[in-house]
C-alpha cells in the first residue's frame, strides 16, 4: 500500500439500518479528518443524508462493485457492512471476496456494531505476507490513537515455524517502532487454533478490532477457512488485508 493522501470508501447491503451506516461513517470521518465516500451499488442501501458525504454510483453486485471501486479511486481503505457470503469446502465465500480489494477491507458483519477501536489485535503467522498488514494496521492505529497487541499464532507445531513466527513477530514490533505506533507482542504460540484463539481474545478483550489476512497459514483445504469462521462470527470491525502476491526483497510488500 502506497502512503498518499487517505481515500476511504464505505457501503451497505440493503438490509442495513440508516444508524450503522451513520455510525461508521463519522467514526471514520472523525478519526481520518476526511470525507467519506459512499459508494451506491445495485444490491447497497440507498443513502440520503448528505452532511459532508460524497454518493457514487456503481452499478453491479456489491462486492465486484465496491472492489473497482476501490481500484479505479485508490482507496485506502473500504468499509464494508454486510452479511457474510458463504463458501464450500472448495473455497470462495468472504476470502474471495476480500482477494478483488486492492486495499484492505474492514467489515462489520450484522452483528457487529461500529465501535472505536481501544486496541487492533494483529495476527501473525508464518506465511511471510503475513507482515502485508503492517503498514494498514499502522494508519489506523494512529488514526485512532490505539496500542497494536501483536499476536503470533499457528496451527503449526514445527521448530522451523516457531521460529519464523519469532522473526515476523519481532519484525513487526520493530515496524511498529519506527511508525511511532505503540506495538508489542502479547501472545506467540505454536499447534494452536488459530481461529478459536482469535475470536477468544477479541471477545475478552472489549473493543478490539482484530486484524488479519484474506488467506493465512492456518487454512487447510476442505475445511472452513479462518477468515470465514472470523467473518461470520466478529463482534466488532475486523480489519482483513488482502494477500498480494510480491516480487521483491523478501517477497512480502511490507
């Protein structure tokens, strides 16, 4: 993700009150001191209030529409409320969905009602592009003027990844430090669930958004993947950063 000036966009499926719209769009204005652009898709709730909130049209399912969108005006971030879509045992459902962004997502599903953040819980894992939330989670923490808990966790229970989860997790640490964001690593652990884990701490944890890949190591084929189970199950925002595929040093695009 590119630093330059903050382009937020924000919809909603139909179903969602005018009050969770409102909501999210004035934490967000609030914390970013930008305009927020609501961007009107076929299947989105119309909007009709107009303080300081710029309407596009896009014609098109709302995730395909929303995910050009994002693309054709350089979001840096989408704000999304809608219900999860399902996948198979195959794949597909929200991490496909996420995987068209170009920027991260944060999305509140119904039950998710919009809440500043007192923390972000980060999740690492031992996939190198883990680290490709680093620089988002750093913006919104600062936005926010919320501590970043770093967690390291893996259904893995080899030495070799312990040891990648140790680096990465200190690297993002060391990342954080120089962003001037308050960062530190409050849990690293191997052969764990990663996904009951997750849910575990945000819940415990008041309003903690947490933040996580499209795709992460965790995942195994024919089952629910983790960013499904986090999707459908979120109490609050979660901040989902597509994995972008990078040719360079380290291969990560952090």
């Amino acid at each position: 993700m590119q630093e330059n000036t903050t382009v937020i966009l924000l919809t909603a499926e139909k179903s969602t009150s005018p009050e969770r719209v409102e909501q999210a769009i004035a934490g967000l204005h609030m914390a970013f001191r930008v305009p927020v652009q609501y961007i009107e898709t076929d299947e989105s709730a119309e909007w009709e209030n107009s303080h300081s909130v710029i309407c596009t049209r896009k014609p098109g399912k709302l995730w395909k529409a929303m995910a050009g969108a994002a693309e054709e005006m350089k979001a840096t971030f989408a704000c999304v409320l809608a219900t999860p879509v399902a996948g198979s045992m195959l794949g597909g459902g929200m991490g496909s969905r996420i995987g068209q962004f170009t920027c991260s997502v944060i999305y509140l599903n119904p039950q998710s009602n919009w809440c500043k953040p007192q923390g972000f819980l980060m999740h690492l894992g031992t996939m190198s592009e883990s680290r490709q939330k680093l620089y988002p989670v750093s913006l919104l923490s600062k936005a926010f003027f919320a501590p970043v808990n770093i967690v390291g966790l893996t259904s893995s229970k080899s030495q070799e990844d312990e040891n990648y989860l140790a680096i990465y997790c200190r690297q993002a640490e060391e990342y954080m430090a120089k962003k001037g964001v308050r960062a530190s690593c409050k849990e690293q652990q191997i052969g764990t669930d990663v996904t009951a884990r997750l849910l575990e701490l945000s819940g415990a944890q008041g309003c903690h958004w947490l933040s996580i890949l499209n795709e992460t190591d965790s995942d195994r084929m024919f089952k629910t993947s983790t960013v499904q189970h986090i999707c459908n199950r979120a109490t609050s925002p979660v901040l989902i950063t597509p994995r972008q595929e990078v040719i360079g040093k380290g291969g990560s695009g952090y």
